[in-house]
C-alpha cells in the first residue's frame, strides 16, 4: 500500500530530533502532524517545511504531560486526517532531582510526560491502526537511562517504563499489522547545546565514531522502522550512539 495518505504524528517536533524526523517522514509522503507545548512558530516553520515537501501538515500545540491535552492533539489529528498510521512519542523531559529532595509533583510531572502521554496517544491511536491494518509505533529511551541517571530517578523510571510498554504493544498487536520499537539515541548535536564547551569536547572524545549524533541519524532509522523493509523489525531497542554503548 502506497504511503501517500498515511498521516504522521510526532510529539516534540518542533526542534531537533522531533522536527528532523517530521521532515523525513513529510518527504517519504507521510501528512504529518506536528506537536509542541510551546514556541508555536517554530512548529508553524516545520510545518510550512512538511508542506514543501508535497504533504499535507497540521500543527497541533499541547503539553503531552497534561491527559486533556493530549486528547486534544489526537482528537485534532484524527478529526483533519481521518487516521494516525505513525505514531512518535517523541517528547521528553530529563530534569535533575535527586530521591530523596524531589517533590512527588515533580516526580509525577516526569513520568507523564515521558510515559503516560506514550500510553494516552498509543491507546488513542490504535484501534485506526489496527482497522487498517498496519500501523508503527516508535518510542524513544536514552543511553544514561539504560544505564540508571544518579540524581534523575523519574527519567530513569519513566524510560525504562516506555521500554516495557513498549515490549507489550509489540507482542499484542505484531499480528494486527502493527510494529512498536523504541530508539535510544546518543548525544546528538542541538541537543547537547546546553553542555559546556568542555563538556562536549568529552562527549566527542569518549565517542568510538569520531563524531557527536546529528538529528538526522535518528531520522533515518524511523525511515526504515516505517518502511516496508522495515515491518519485521518489531519490540527491538535499537540504539543510535556511535557505540559509546553496545
């Protein structure tokens, strides 16, 4: 089946990886739709971009940690294009907060936004996926939350959470049609702008590629997951990290 009326969505796809991998999808004939919490014209410029490429873009704002919201960007997205056939949980938070000083708001903010909007959008849009008969969900991990972060016990529970759900979307609906899989990208440059220049300069030593992650590396990995070359690829972390971890 041609991808031509497939429709994207893909939270946090206003910058960086998020917006690298709209653009991909945009150009391999996916509409898409475009998410932020915020900065509205930067996610109005991703989708002027997804235009360009010959698709059709909706820009739907609204902060995946509130359950309402969320509702409403899939609400949104179903009501322009009739179907979600892709969906990239994208967004995340990685704040500091040590155990024992964290607040249980703070605690509960993170896991929201970094597990339970991935449930609330995969609960949202699978049974169009299942109708239809072929859908891919992409979920993202981290390197550090593999590994446990020390002082970030929420990103280390939430990533490990979207793994597990991960793991079980993969073997409930891999008959239906349906792929689930989850990326683990390493540094990658934009997003490691807050690092120090010395800091970075680490990164890019301790690098067994030479070399720090660019948005499009991540990118075009979700071009083969969405492929046809890619449909048997299914419940699999697939780390993108020049082999810092292997």
């Amino acid at each position: 089946m041609p991808c031509g009326q497939r429709t994207a969505l893909i939270t946090g796809s206003g910058q960086n990886i998020g917006r690298a991998i709209a653009l991909h999808l945009a150009k391999a004939g996916f509409n898409v739709v475009i998410n932020g919490s915020a900065k509205r014209d930067a996610c109005e410029a991703v989708a002027g971009e997804a235009r360009e490429a010959g698709v059709d873009a909706l820009v739907a704002m609204g902060d995946i940690g509130d359950r309402a919201a969320v509702h409403g960007v899939a609400e949104a997205a179903l009501n322009e294009f009739g179907r979600v056939d892709v969906l990239v949980n994208n967004a995340a938070v990685r704040p500091d907060g040590g155990f024992l000083e964290m607040s249980e708001d703070e605690w509960n903010r993170v896991l929201s936004i970094n597990f339970n909007a991935p449930f609330w959008l995969s609960r949202a849009c699978l049974p169009g996926m299942v109708e239809n008969g072929w859908g891919r969900i992409i979920n993202f991990t981290g390197m550090n939350a593999q590994q446990g972060y020390a002082g970030k016990p929420h990103v280390t529970v939430s990533k490990h959470a979207v793994w597990g759900l991960t793991k079980t979307l993969a073997k409930e609906f891999g008959r239906k049609g349906v792929t689930t899989n989850i990326i683990s990208p390493g540094t990658i440059v934009g997003e490691a702008a807050g690092h120090s220049a010395s800091a970075q300069e680490r990164l890019l030593a301790a690098n067994p590629s030479a070399r720090l992650g660019h948005p499009d590396d991540i990118a075009c990995l979700v071009d083969l997951l969405v492929s046809d070359g890619g449909s048997f690829i299914n419940g699999q972390l697939l780390q993108v990290n020049g082999g810092v971890v292997t």
